[in-house]
C-alpha cells in the first residue's frame, strides 16, 4: 500500500489553505485529493464578489479568491489529484480512492478533513405538497446558472433567507428571471445584513419574516406555493394561508457539514454543528485526524475557512513533532449560545481562538469566560446575530489558568 | 400486427412483457409516461408479502402465496437483490393478541411459516421496538425487493428478447373488429389480443373498449417518510401493527439499499394522480409510527413521498376476459407481491389457450452489478479497462459515470434524471441530487445526443433548463 504522510481530502478554500500552509512551513510529503475536476470548490459557482475583505483587505469575487489560492498551491507544487473520489477512511487512517487512474487505498500518517459542506434539502425541512418538478437547493440553481448557463425557472421564490438564498435572488434577478419574494421562517433574516440590501432591497424582492412555505402544489412542474405565518412556536397560522404562482421554489435553508466519511472513521460528531468534535488544534477524537472549514461547522467567510485550514496547518506540524496531546479539558457552551467551538481545550495549545453563534439577534450581552467556577474574561458585545460567527482570542495569560473546564457563556448581565 | 398489446409497463405490465417474451409471440408495450414503473409501482412499500393476510378464496390469497414463491426463482435467475428479512406483527395488548393467534391459524392453513414471539424474544431481535409491544407474530419468509429494479431487469429482458416497449405513447382509443386497433397520439397498432395492465387508468381503458364498462376504482393514497441509509440497522425486520379493514397500517420497513420507510396511510382521494404529501398526514405516520418502533428524530428524513392505491370496489384483484379484451385491474396490495403470480394466471389461462404459443429458451440479461458492492480490486480491474468507472459521478450512493452510462443505453434505454436515479442511484442520497444532477444531465444530454434543455426531469413535459442565450436573444 502506498504511503503518505498528510492527506488532505478537498481541494476548496480550506483545504488548499492547509496545503499552502503546511509546505510554506516545508512539509514536503502532502497529497491533496479533490473529487471534482477543478480545485476551488465551491467558490468557483460563487461569481459575486465579497470575498477576501479580512484575509486579502480587497472584495474579490469567489473565483477570484480561489484563484489566488490555486495560484499559490501551483507554485508550491504540491501534489494533487483531480477526479478523485475519497470512499472510505478507517480508524487506521486508511484512505479508499476511486478515480480515473484506479481503485486503491493509501495509508496516511495525517488526515486533514475538508470536504465542505451539502444544502439542507426538501425531504430534511418536510415541505408537504407534489413532489413535481421545479424545486432545487439554492446551491444547484447557482450551478446551473453560473457554472453550467442555465436558468432553472421564470418565476421564483426562495424558501430561507441564508446568503445562497439572498445571493441568487440578486442573480436570478440580473438573468432576468422573475424573483417573487422570499420567505424566511424566523422573526428575523439568517443572512448577512449587506446581503439583505445589496440583494433584496435593491432589487425591490419582499422579505417575508415570520413566513413559510405549507404546501407545493403542480401536476408536472411546480404551478404555485402556499405561502403561511407562523407563530412564536414556528406553527403555521393556516388563516394567513395565500397562493402565489410560481414554477420555481428555491431552498436557502441551511448547509449541513458532509461528514459521512469522518462517520466511517468513527470521528465523533457534534450535533450541534454537525461536524466534528475536536480539540483547539482542531485535531478530532481520532490521533492525526483534523478538520477545517465547513466540514467542521459552517462558515459565513470564506476567510475565516482559510484561517482555519491554516491553523490546522500549525497543528499538524506539532503532531507531526511529537507533541501529544493528551489532556483535553471540556469547552462548554452556556446561555444563549448555539454552539462553541473547540469543543476542548488541550493543555499544549498555545493559543486558543474560540468560535461561537449566538441562537438569536442580541443588541446587547456579556461574553463570559470562565473555569472551573473562576471568571476569566468578561466582556460586553453588542449587534450579535446568529448569521455571524464570533471569535474570540483567549489572551496567552488566561492559558495557565484553565482548569477542570472551560465555559463559554453569553449572558445578559 | 402484433399477436398482443400490453397497456402500461408498471410491475404488472413488466411481469407480463417478459413472461410472454419467453414465448413466440409478438408483443408491444405501449406506456404513456417517458419513463416505465414511474406510477403505482415505484411508490409502495416493496414488500413481497407471505400471504397471510387476504380473505379465504380471493384471487388475492391465491396469487399472492404463488407469487411470493414464484419471486425466489425469479430474483435468482434475473439476479435481483431479493431481501427475506421477514416481518413482525406487533401486539399491544391481550386483545391484540388474540387477533394475532387468529391470524396464525389462518397463515398455518396456508402454509406459510409463522412463529409467535415473546418480550424477550422480540426484544432480542428487534431492540428499537416500541415500549408498548408485549408480544409478535413472525414471518420469517417475508421478503422486501426494490420494485423497479425488478421491473427494470423484466422489462430489459423482455425487450432483449424482441418485446418492443413504445414510452409516451398514452393508448387514447380501441376500436374492436376481426383484431383490435389501439391508437395512441403517435400511431394505430393492430393486435389480436390486448391485456389492460394501466394501474391507477386500469377502469378508464377498460372503457375506451367498453362505454358501458361498470367498474369504477377507488383510489387510496398512502404517505411515506424516508430515512438516510445511515440508518439501516436500527430495524432488522419489517414491522408492522395489526392489519385493520383500512390494509395493512402503518410500518417500518429497510429497503434493500438501507433506507428505512415509515408509512403508509390510507386516505380515499378523488384524483388518482394526487401523489401529494400532507402536514396532517405526516404527522399521522409520524403519531403512528410510534405504536411499532421508538421514532427517529425528524431531522434523519431525507424524502417523503406518497403512492396512490388503485383499488377494486370487492377488494379483490379483476383479471378478467371480454373476449380477447384482458382486464388485470384493481391491482392494488399485495399487487407487487402478487405480480409474476398474475402475468403466470393471465398467460395460463387466457393467453395460452388462444395461441398455444412455442416457449423459446432465451438467454438472460443480467445487469450490471453496482460497482460499491464489489471489492477494491474487482473494481481497479474495472477501471483499468475503463477508466470511467473510476470517476464518481454521485459521492452519497458511490455510482460511477460508466454505470450511469450503462445505464441510459440498457435494452429499455433510460432517457430522464429521474429514471437514472432509481436505474443507478445518484440523487436518492442524503443530497437528494445537489452534487451530481447536473452531471447526470450533462450525460444524458450527451449520450442522447440532445441538448440539456431537451432533458426530461421525469415525464414527458418535465424539461427544465433555459439556456440564457434563448433569454437575451427575446429581449
Ligand atoms: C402506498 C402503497 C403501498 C403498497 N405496498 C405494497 C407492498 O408492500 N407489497 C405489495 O405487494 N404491493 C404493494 N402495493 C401495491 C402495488 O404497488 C401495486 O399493486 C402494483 O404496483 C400495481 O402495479 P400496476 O402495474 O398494476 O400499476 P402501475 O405501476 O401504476 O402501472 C400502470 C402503468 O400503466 C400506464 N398507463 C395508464 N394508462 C395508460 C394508457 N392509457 N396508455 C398507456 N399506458 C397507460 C401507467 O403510466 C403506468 O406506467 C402498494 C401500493 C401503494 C400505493
């Protein structure tokens, strides 16, 4: 069987980061795999701009950054496979690949996880109704349309309110399809705040708050929709119940990191981020095994994915050196928060940057932190809304002083 | 002139196409959607079923006991995964109990091995069992197939063995003199005899023969939830509650491929096509399935669906003769079960003795078996000789772009996404086709030899792309 030190299964923002990073650091033994016949990702269907602010301090489009990304992964030459589909990986870190060339396993030292993430689709949100035709994830219909040429509708609505969703109204819009509104179950928008005026507003496209999609209805293709709001509880009000025509209904309702494979290394999952457990070297329960990007938990920045895959980058290059992690202490999330991220603390690290959601808006709250039973930091935060990531870098001087475990708490004074 | 006319290429049609394809005779099947197997028979439980249950001197009980029999051959020979989990019937309380021990007495009478189970026995086999079962009845011969995989692989042979299967070609009039003249929108087409296999249009074709035809079916929908396959082993038989007058209840069943259903229920509706998915009813299999096994989170749900029951106003199957006119109608459950049973009944006794046809010994088609059930070497072999069978084409069901393209030229062809799905998979996964539809329209495009926007989803009219020159050319 073939060898290799660090395997990187996906070649988009997250993982080329970590492959650039790790050979800038001269790790020379690297093979990134990529199911796809280009790298990039799916930054490659996302042809608006937006990208790069934090990383780059430029607005770049999604192929653009990308493209800085290959570039630099050319130049460091390191080794790839396109068309390359990652079967099956064990506990052992035996890796099963089917491409063009053949079926066969390699043995890897280090498996870095960054295969992105899949849409929440029709049957996970049960829309009852037909099952016509004429319902796609928002991501498909961007495909169709940016990578491939073609429109998938006339008239649209959206379901959901996440950035896909707001993204393609605006695109749709541009291609001269008809965007008919779009719906968002919650009292509030899930996507960017720029999003929601520089892709509906503009345009003129309604935002239903507090609004959901009860029924589909076509013999064929999709003929209308019945459009309802909801109560404090999500229920539908069926007195609000109204039919609006359209052929098209598009799904903005959530990604969904893909760890089918991690499953089958027997990577322990969160099942509140639905990716992967790991410690703050964003290294998973399994030694050698680590994840970054929207594999671990979805990203609203795609330079905050980077990031990731670049710290990954720093923590493979421990592991690699000998440094065992061995005491991991519990990162638990207090209060109004939706979930935290390390979900450990591991007594190595030297630094530690905390992620964190909120579970709904706050104009104003106090991160607290604090171990075993002793506050640490406690700070005020203003303007927190579930679509935005936070992080937070613990100061070095806290380090030492974690203990038992660590809470995460967000509260209201 | 064709010595007989099947309507519809459902499971009844398919069985019927590729028992006659064994004879002399010469066949056309005439099916109105694009795509064959896309009614009735893609949507139900898949159960072939023991038998147990239809009423004394039916011609349910008669065709289903034989056609569960007649499945073993069958799979074996055309190589179709035939699933013998067996099956439980869940008892709640005493009353319960008693119905079951009837039901074994009647099971016992027609030969079909039963077994009663206690707690612990039941327990042991099924540990995600509802709380409430205290006792359960098991059938350990009762089998689950994929329904279109069958009627895929009968249909391949059938046309492999010179059936010719004319799709979108609904039959819109019958006109008898010395032969019958079926006509449809494309064509007229002679026949001396004409076997009526159209489901859910089973009453109305009937009439386009006879005005004055009496019949009419009912048409019972049922719901359906659908899990990922990463749950496969949370059940190991299929489970059901007591059979009521309103069928067989609410059950959980794994699909051959690991999916686990929940459903269905059973609601007159008005039009058969309504295959649409309710809240109430969701809700009800939701409630219902709680009786039979401790329920999943909603959140595991890949898919719902719903399947229209075309049933008969006596309960029972109609197969009968109008003088060379062949009505096989009413197929509703256990019609799957039942189906080489009735294309066997319909051949002995209508068929056969007007043409006493020769039997031809024919070689079998076999179709390919899916690359992610063989080992990395056999695979690696495959490739090296083709390396499109190293490129996946659908990550969530491991299908590779050549088994898609085996796919759309199979003797039947393949010709909308839809119909590649349940041929090879991609698209029934946890993705539900966001990964791979585009390319599995991007190939159908190419290896049909049409544009993408000529492309069916599903039936015929169900073209879904707009090229966006077409959209700046009107402006
Ligand atoms: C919810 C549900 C659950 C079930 N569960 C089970 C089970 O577990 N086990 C079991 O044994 N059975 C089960 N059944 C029953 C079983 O599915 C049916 O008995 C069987 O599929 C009927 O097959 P068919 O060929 O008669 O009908 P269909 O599959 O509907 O085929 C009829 C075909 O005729 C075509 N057609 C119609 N009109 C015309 C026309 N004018 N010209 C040309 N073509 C035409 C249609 O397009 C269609 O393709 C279930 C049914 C339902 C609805």
């Amino acid at each position: 069987m073939k060898k290799n030190k660090i395997v990187i299964i996906g070649g988009g923002s997250a993982g080329l980061a970590c492959a650039n990073a790790l050979r800038q650091k001269g790790i020379q033994d690297i093979l990134l795999i990529e199911k796809e016949d280009e790298l990039g990702g799916i930054l490659n269907q996302c042809i608006h701009n937006g990208f790069g602010l934090h990383l780059y301090k430029q607005e770049l489009t999604g192929p653009m950054y990308a493209q800085r990304n290959i570039d630099l992964f050319m130049q460091l030459e390191i080794p790839y496979i396109l068309n390359a589909t990652v079967l099956n990986i064990t506990e052992d870190k035996i890796i099963t690949i089917s491409e063009p060339e053949g079926c066969y396993q390699i043995q890897a030292e280090v498996i870095v996880l960054a295969m992105g993430a899949r849409e929440r689709t029709r049957g996970n949100i049960q829309i009852p109704g037909d099952r016509c035709v004429g319902v796609w994830t928002a991501g498909v219909a961007q495909k169709y349309l940016n990578i491939e040429g073609y429109l998938v509708g006339k008239r649209i609505f959206i379901l959901g309110s996440g950035d896909i969703g707001l993204i393609m109204a605006r695109r749709l819009t541009l291609a001269r399809a008809k965007v008919v509104g779009v719906a968002e179950i919650m009292p509030y928008s899930n996507g960017l705040t720029r999003n929601i005026v520089q892709c509906l507003h503009d345009y003129d496209i309604p935002l239903y708050l507090s609004t959901t999609i009860t029924k589909i209805t076509g013999h064929n293709r999709v003929e209308s929709i019945t459009l309802c709001q909801v109560d404090d509880q999500r229920r539908p009000m069926l007195e609000t119940a109204r039919e609006v025509e359209v052929d098209t209904v598009l799904l903005s309702v959530g990604l969904i990191p893909d760890n089918v494979l991690s499953e089958k290394a027997s990577v322990e999952i969160d099942h509140r981020t639905k990716g992967p457990l790991v410690d703050s070297q964003l290294m998973t329960n399994i030694p050698g095994v680590f994840a970054c990007g929207n594999v671990l938990h979805i990203h609203d920045l795609v330079d905050h994915v980077s990031m990731e895959g670049m710290l990954v980058a720093d923590s493979v290059v421990s592991y690699l050196n000998d440094q065992h992690f061995v005491q991991r202490i519990p990162v638990e999330a207090k209060g109004e928060l939706n979930y935290v991220l390390p979900q450990y603390f591991d007594t190595n690290s030297e630094s530690l940057l905390i992620k964190y959601r909120v579970t709904r808006p706050k104009s104003k709250a106090f991160l607290k932190i604090s171990s075993n039973g002793k506050t640490l930091v406690k700070l005020p935060k203003v303007d927190l809304h579930p679509s935005e990531m936070q992080t937070f870098q613990l100061p070095k001087v806290f380090l030492d002083k974690i203990n038992y475990n660590l809470v995460v708490e967000l509260c209201d004074e | 002139m064709f010595d007989i006319i099947i309507i519809g290429a459902g499971i009844i049609g398919t069985q019927m196409a590729y028992t006659l394809s064994l004879t002399s005779l010469s066949v056309l099947v005439l099916e109105k959607n694009a795509e064959i197997l896309n009614e009735v028979s893609s949507s139900n439980s898949g159960i072939i079923h023991t038998g147990y249950d239809p009423d004394e001197h039916t011609l349910k009980a008669k065709l289903n006991v034989r056609g569960a029999y007649l499945y073993r051959e069958l799979c074996a020979k055309l190589e179709v995964p035939l699933m013998e989990c067996g099956s439980m019937i869940v008892a709640h309380n005493e009353k319960e109990i008693q119905k079951l021990l009837a039901l074994k007495v009647k099971a016992d009478r027609r030969s079909i091995p039963c077994k009663m189970l206690n707690q612990n026995e039941l327990r042991l086999e099924e540990p995600h069992i509802a709380d409430s079962v205290i006792q359960a009845l098991l059938f350990p011969t009762t089998a689950a197939i994929l329904p279109w995989q069958m009627g895929y692989a009968l249909i391949d042979n059938a046309c492999q063995n010179g059936v010719q299967l004319h799709t979108s070609e609904p039959v819109l009039k019958v006109e008898r003199g010395s032969c019958f003249t079926v006509t449809t929108q494309k064509q007229s087409y002679q026949a001396k005899m004409v076997i009526n296999c159209s489901g859910l249009n089973g009453d109305k074709v009937a009439r386009l023969e006879d005005p004055d035809y009496p019949i009419h079916l009912l048409y019972k929908r049922g719901e359906y939830q659908v899990t990922d396959k990463s749950d496969a082993s949370y059940i190991n038989h299929i489970l059901f509650p007591l059979p009521t007058d309103h069928g067989k209840g609410v059950l959980a069943v794994k699909t051959v491929e690991g999916n686990l259903l929940f459903g269905p229920n059973n609601h007159l509706v008005d039009d058969p096509y309504d295959g649409s998915c309710t809240i109430e009813g969701l809700n009800e299999i939701d409630a219902k399935i709680g009786e039979v096994i401790k329920p999943l989170p909603k959140s595991r749900m890949i898919r719902q669906f719903a399947g229209v029951r075309p049933s008969s106003p006596t309960n029972d199957f109609i197969i009968e003769d109008h003088n060379h006119w062949i009505n096989v109608i009413g197929i509703d459950s256990p019609g799957l079960a039942s189906s080489p049973a009735i294309a066997e009944y319909v051949y002995e006794t209508f068929v056969k003795p007007v043409f006493n046809p020769i039997m031809i010994d024919r070689e079998v088609y076999i179709h390919p078996k899916p690359l992610s059930e063989m080992s990395i070497d056999h695979r690696n072999q495959l490739v090296k000789k083709n390396p499109s069978y190293g490129q996946i084409v659908c990550l969530c069901e491991d299908v590779s772009l050549q088994e898609v393209i085996d796919a759309i030229h199979s003797p039947a062809q393949t010709k909308s996404v839809k119909g590649i799905k349940r041929r090879t998979r991609p698209g029934s996964g946890r993705c539900q086709g966001g990964f791979c539809e585009a390319k599995i329209v991007e190939l159908l495009s190419k290896e049909l030899n049409i544009p993408r926007q000529e492309v069916l989803y599903d039936n015929d009219q169900t073209q879904f792309l707009i090229p966006m020159e077409d959209l700046y050319e009107k402006k």
